[in-house]
C-alpha cells in the first residue's frame, strides 16, 4: 500500500493544526507556511476533513480551523480513511464477492491478515501521540515532518 500526498499532507496538516490549535482557530495559510503545502491544496484536504468530522472551521476575524474533537480521540487511521478512502493494500481478501475462485484462493488469507495488519496499526496510533513526538523531537532541534515522508 502506497499513500498519496493527500494522506501524507493531510496527516500533517492535522498534527501541525492540534499543536497549534490548542487557544485560537489556525488559519489554512499559517498551515501551509509551515508545512510547506500550497493553500489550495490544503484547503482541498481541509474540506474533506471537515466532512469527515475532523476539524471545524471557525468564523470571523480571528477565524480557521480547529480539531473537531480531542486529539486523543482521532486515529492516524480516521485521517488516512477521510483522505484516501480505503486502506487496503489488496481489494481481495474475500472482501471482493465478484471473484469467482473466492472460496477456493489459497492466497486470500494472506491479504486478509495484511489488511488487518494495517487497520490495527493506523487505528492503534492517535494524533495526541505523534503531537507529543513533535513536541519531543522540538525539543531536541529535530523537528522536520515537512522532509521526511517520502
């Protein structure tokens, strides 16, 4: 599985918005500014965040954006699935009624344990623990979310 930029932006997008957040409403410039990412793309992610619940816009002067709800409780994973859709790195694993040797494919489990892997792994992460590891690695001087998710 392959994430796109929209999944890799947006989950930056998202930590930088909880980190800076916490007061007053982010505006999407200041986020793009940080993070590197051209205003009208973020705002495409931005909206589809919002619909998903994620984030809420906040009007007036002093207006932006905001989490939705705790960073405790939004996954890496309600990120990624509001971004790109499905996280399955094979459209397989039994799921897929139109094949018509589902029953008997030895590899179909395979694929349902790797499917597995990966939902537990992304739903296992929450935005709170990676603000805390971007606070940490501030810290340090070694804050860089912008150059490393190639």
């Amino acid at each position: 599985m392959k994430l796109s930029t929209k999944g890799r932006y947006g989950l930056r997008a998202l930590i930088d918005l909880a980190l800076y957040s916490e007061e007053d409403a982010v505006s999407i410039q200041s986020i793009a500014k940080r993070q590197n990412i051209s205003d009208s793309y973020l705002e495409q992610l931005v909206r589809k965040l919002k619909h998903a619940g994620l984030v809420i816009s906040v009007r007036g002067a002093q207006g932006g954006y905001k989490l939705a709800k705790p960073a405790e409780e939004i996954s890496v994973g309600d990120v990624l699935r509001a971004l790109e859709g499905s996280l399955e790195a094979v459209t397989c694993g039994g799921e897929n009624r139109s094949c018509q040797e589902a029953d008997l494919c030895v590899t179909r489990y395979v694929w349902q344990r790797i499917n597995q892997s990966i939902r537990e792994t992304v739903d296992a992460i929450m935005l709170s623990q990676l603000v805390e590891e971007s606070r940490i690695m501030r810290e340090k001087g070694q804050i860089q979310i912008q150059k490393c998710d190639n």
